[in-house]
C-alpha cells in the first residue's frame, strides 16, 4: 500500500524557513539536453516535414530518449 504521508520538511508553507532547508535533489533526477545524432535527425525531420507533436507542446522531458529512438508522438 502507498504511504500517502508527506514528510513535513516538505510542505511548501515550511520548504523555505532555514530551519526546514530543501534537500538538494541528486544528480540522477536532472535530465540533460539531447544532443544525439538520433534525436537531432528526428527533429530535423519534424521540421521539414512541418509536424507538431505532442512532445514538444507538452515539453516533454523523455524527448531526449525517445526522439534518440526515433519515437515520437505526431
Ligand atoms: S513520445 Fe516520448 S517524448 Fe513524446 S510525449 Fe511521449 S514520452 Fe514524451
């Protein structure tokens, strides 16, 4: 069963008192800007064939991945 309780150093009202400090989220949750070969022909390919997905709309943060597999959502 999920634990539906909230750690109290996270409630908003509390997140910025220096007391109850944010902890930094690590490394691992941050995603990098895509840059493959993949990703950039997929893209290139949206643009010439002037399609708008929903990955760009949405902002999707898996673009990265999913364009470098050349999956993309039209
Ligand atoms: S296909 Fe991939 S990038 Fe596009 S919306 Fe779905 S998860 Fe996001």
């Amino acid at each position: 069963m999920r634990d539906l309780k909230l750690p109290e150093e996270r409630h908003p009202e509390k997140a910025h008192r220096p007391d109850q400090a944010q902890p930094k989220k690590p490394d691992w949750i941050r995603v990098r800007a895509p840059n493959s070969e993949g990703y950039k022909q997929t893209r290139d390919i949206l643009k010439e064939k002037e399609l708008v997905t929903v990955c760009e709309e949405a902002a999707c943060p898996n673009v990265g991945e999913c364009w470098s597999a050349r999956a993309t959502r039209p």
